[in-house]
C-alpha cells in the first residue's frame, strides 16, 4: 500500500531514530528527498518539486553514503537566511519545521506544487523530479513542457452548477480522508473536506460554502454521477469478435461512470465478463489464472482516467475487448514532455489534481510508476508488453494475450514473484522447470541474442540456479531456494505421482481418476493427466469412457 503524502502537520515534534525512518523510509522520491543542509542541491531541489508535484526536503540528513545516516541541521538564523534566499532566488514560498530525532535537530521544508507559471533555477535550468533525482528538460521536452504548464487544465474549472452536497459520496470522500489520517466530516462539512484534499479552492473572505470554488477534479472523483459535471465523464466498453483491424459484430456494449473508483470496478467487471479465467491445476492446488493481469487492466484504466483531457467536452473513454486484445483508448494527446519513448522513466499530470488525491486514496504508490508496473506485470507472466500509440486526439494502450510459456509455467513462475527480475531470467527457470537440467547451448537456443554467461552467473550469485557438473558436462538445474518456494520441477514432481498411482495400480488392479485423485491427493484434472501420460507410454490399459473410465495394470484382463 502506497504511502499518503507528508505534509508538516504530520511530523512529530520529537522522534527516535526508529520513529523517523518509520515515518518516513529509507528511500527518496519524486516528493520526498533527504539533504545534509542547504546546500546548491537544495538549491535544485526547491524549483524540481515545484515543477512537478510539490513535496518534503528533510534537512539533517547525509546523502552521500549507500546508507543513510541522520547527522543533524539545526534552524540558526544562517541556515534559515539561506533557505528563504534560495526559495526567493526561485520564487517558491516554502515553510519550514524544526523538529528533533534523539539528539540531532533537523529541518522539514514543505515545498508547494506551482501551477500557472514556470519555475526555473537561479541560472535559468528547468528540473523535474524523476523517482529521487532531479533532471533538466531540454529541447523539445522543454518546449512541450513550458506550453502544456501554462495552460489552464480543465480539472481546474469551477463546477458548472451550484455545490450540492447530495451529489457527492460522502463515504469514499470519508474514505479519503481516514486514508490521510484526517477525521470524517458530515454531509454539511463536506465543502471544508473538499478544502483540506485541495479540491476545493477558499476565497479569504470567504464565509460560507457558496464562496468556496470546489473543482471539477472534485466531481470526476466523487460524484454520484460525474456528467452532470463534465459530459463525457465515462466509459464506454464493448465487446466485439474477431480480432479487427474491420470491426467486428458487437456482442455486447456498456457505460461505466461514477465516482473515478467505482467507474474503474465496473470497467473490470465488464472486462473480466468477456474475457477468459483459466483454471490450473499447481501441484495440489486449483489456481485461477485471468486471461489478462488484473493489475495491469486496472493499471491501463486508472491510467486513462487520471490522464484524459477532460477540456475535450462529450468525449469518453473507448475500451475495446477483442478475441485477441484489450484497447482503451482515452481522449486528449500525452501530458506535456512525455512521449511514448520516455513514459516509463518521466512523468508529467496534466490532472495534477486528480493524481495528488489518488495517491491519497493509495490508488497510487508513487507519481509515474504505474506504467512501468504494467510493464512488469505483463513480463512477470511472460506475455507481450502493452502497447502505446499517441495521436495527436487520443493516447492508446493495446493489451494482448499472447503468451512465451503456457499456463501452467504461468501459474508457477506467480509463485516466485518478484523473485526473477527480467523476462529473459524466467525463460531460463522455466526451461530448467521443464527439462530438470540443461546444458549451456540449450539455453541459448531459446536465448541466442543475450549474454547468457553473464546471465546464469547472476542467477546464480541470486540464488536463482546452480551449476552442477564441470567442463563440457556442465549443467543448471534450479535452486533449492526456487524449488522450495514455487516446487519441484515439473518432470520430478510427475514422476513421484506416476510412481506411487503404478505402485497402487499394482497392488490393487486398476484405478479410477477420482480414486488416483484421493489417494496422491491432488485434483482430479492433475491426476487424470498422469494417468494417461502412463497409458500412452503402455505402462497401464486405459477402459471405459468417461466417468466409467478405469487405468489397468497391462496384463489385467478386462470382465
């Protein structure tokens, strides 16, 4: 589960060593980084999380070791002098927090996510935060950057009727806040809430909720019905055969809206309606196994949702459920300096709205990462990665379900992850599943472009394999740490069950698949497969059909 983003408010006055990494972890991101003091990274830092989500600088903090250590900033007036010169250098109004860990004083600065403007580094650079890091924008991302910054998203407009409580749902809004260790608020405090996750904008005359500006963001991701609001705030889906490019007959056809959450699950459901679950047997377990990866397809929805232009009045989001493929196709080109090339390693919101408050929900874990989670998804089960085509009306992801391994290999590489960190790692385990062993130049038949020295000797130093044997006789077998998490290979743990069914067959004649089943204790499916593995190589007779069907030892005769 994602962590919610710290504000000063959630810092304590006074933490141990413990408490602190606790509270914040050990690893910096897009809005959170840790610096020994204001120093000229500080100096980058301010307009980088000014110019993409806002954030925390703790200051006490060295960053210069693998390992961080805290070493203490106290507030004196030259560190605060320095901070507030810096944050005029580059205009960003920041605040500031002293707090204690143990015996050491350290600074918390909050710095704000500008909008409407640009924010540069004294010397004129325009840095962006990237995971922990801040990088410049140059070119043509900078250019597309600079003009999607100053544009007005739609997110931003005031609601087109007057705020009405009744028209939002307050649970999910509650939801929202608990998430955000914040207390519930009742329907008649539901415009302050709204405040509070910046969804809502306060005049500072402001007396009553009529003054208050609540956004359109506050409708797409609470509101009972978000068209009243912004038209083409849905999905529509439909299901069609074939595999296109004509389209093909419309077998059935449905629109999602509501609440940005409740619009996600019912896009699933429909998806998950028109699309295959296989049932797998695992060792003695059924393992169900979608046809797509369900992060991934809420990943791909979420992801057209949060990122839509929703200023393309009366457009929806398109999902396509085809024989061999998913599209969602979602309204509007990509956010600013993103492209198709960069997606997996930049990250630009054109609903920054939108993505501050479902990081909040825990929807997502950090700003950016959920492309790259898809990524890994569709690799962890050895599928084709998903597919991204931009225009400049419309940005889609194709998913498709075809697959290096069957489903089997499947369900048993699901049992290791992440354990394997590369597609090319899990076609060397499940080579090895299948064969037991291998020998080096087998491998590299179903690798041949890669440096499979190099790979084996990483997975082995990762406890992925082992070599056995030397020289020219040298083999890779899995490791006992692989067997001992996702099971043996598939030939050994077949040749167990078929030994202990013959020896049964043996003592008592023949055998039914749901007696075989009983006794090795396994699912019928997994037994009736051994079996006929045994007859087919004319180890036992196969009789009857059916549920009549019965396994004979080969010189049984038949009454």
């Amino acid at each position: 589960m994602a962590r919610p983003q710290l504000q000063l408010a959630d810092i304590p006055e006074d933490l141990t060593a413990g408490q602190f990494w606790e509270l914040f972890g050990e690893v910096g991101h897009a809005t959170l980084d840790f610096k020994g003091g204001p120093g000229d990274s500080f100096k980058e830092l301010l307009p980088a999380m000014a110019m993409t989500d806002g954030g925390l600088a703790i200051l006490g903090v060295s960053d210069t070791d693998d390992k961080r250590q805290i070493v203490g900033c106290p507030l004196g007036q030259g560190t605060q002098n320095r901070i507030t010169r810096y944050a005029n250098q580059c205009n960003v109004p920041v605040e500031l927090k002293p707090f204690r860990v143990d015996e050491f004083e350290l600074i918390a600065v909050e710095i704000p996510q500008i909008s409407g403007r640009i924010v540069t580094t004294p010397d004129g650079r325009l840095l962006r935060r990237v995971g922990g890091d801040s990088q410049p924008l140059v070119g043509d991302a900078l250019a597309a950057f600079v003009r999607d910054r100053s544009r007005r998203s739609a997110e931003e407009e005031q609601l087109n009727r007057r705020f009405n409580p009744a028209d939002f749902d307050l649970e999910l809004v509650n939801s929202t806040l608990a998430y955000d260790r914040r207390p519930p608020v009742a329907a008649t405090s539901l415009v302050d809430a709204l405040v509070d996750l910046h969804l809502a904008e306060r005049a500072p005359s402001a007396a009553t909720s009529s003054d208050v500006e609540v956004t359109t963001a506050a409708a797409i991701l609470f509101a009972h019905d978000p068209r009243q609001f912004v038209a083409g705030a849905a999905v529509h889906l439909v299901r069609r055969s074939g595999i296109g490019p004509i389209a093909g007959a419309a077998s059935d056809r449905h629109e999602c809206w509501g609440p940005l959450q409740g619009a996600i699950e019912c896009c699933v459901d429909f998806i998950d309606k028109h699309t295959r679950t296989y049932e797998m047997v695992s060792g003695l377990f059924r393992e169900p196994i979608p046809e797509y990866p369900l992060a991934v397809v809420r990943e791909a929805l979420l992801n057209a949702l949060a990122h839509r232009d929703y200023g393309l009045v009366g457009t929806t989001i398109d999902v396509t459920v085809w024989d061999d493929r998913i599209e969602i196709r979602s309204p509007g080109p990509l956010a600013g300096h993103i492209t198709v090339d960069n997606m997996r390693e930049e990250h630009f919101s054109r609903n920054r709205r939108l993505m501050r408050t479902l990081r909040g929900m825990g929807l997502v874990e950090e700003f950016g990462e959920g492309v790259d989670r898809m990524y890994h998804e569709m690799e962890a089960r050895l599928m084709l990665p998903p597919e991204f085509t931009a225009t400049a009306d419309s940005v889609t992801v194709t998913l498709r379900n075809q697959f290096l391994v069957d489903l089997d290999e499947q369900a048993w590489l699901l049992a290791l992850d992440p354990w394997p960190g590369s597609a090319e790692e899990r076609r060397v385990l499940v080579e090895l599943r299948r064969r037991g062993e291998a020998a080096k130049r087998h491998l590299s038949d179903i690798l041949p472009s890669i440096d499979l020295d190099s790979l084996l000797d990483e997975m082995r130093l990762r406890g992925l394999v082992k070599r056995v044997g030397r020289a020219g006789g040298t083999q890779y077998q899995l490791s006992d740490g692989v067997i001992r998490r996702a099971g043996a290979p598939a030939g050994g743990e077949v040749y167990e069950l078929s030994s202990r069914l013959l020896q049964e067959i043996d003592r008592v004649g023949s055998l039914s698949t749901a007696e075989a089943a009983k006794l090795v204790g396994v699912e019928r499916a997994a037994a009736r497969n051994v079996l006929n593995e045994l007859a087919a190589t004319g180890k036992v007779r196969l009789v009857g059909k059916t549920r009549a069907r019965r396994y004979l030892r080969v010189d049984e005769v038949e009454s």
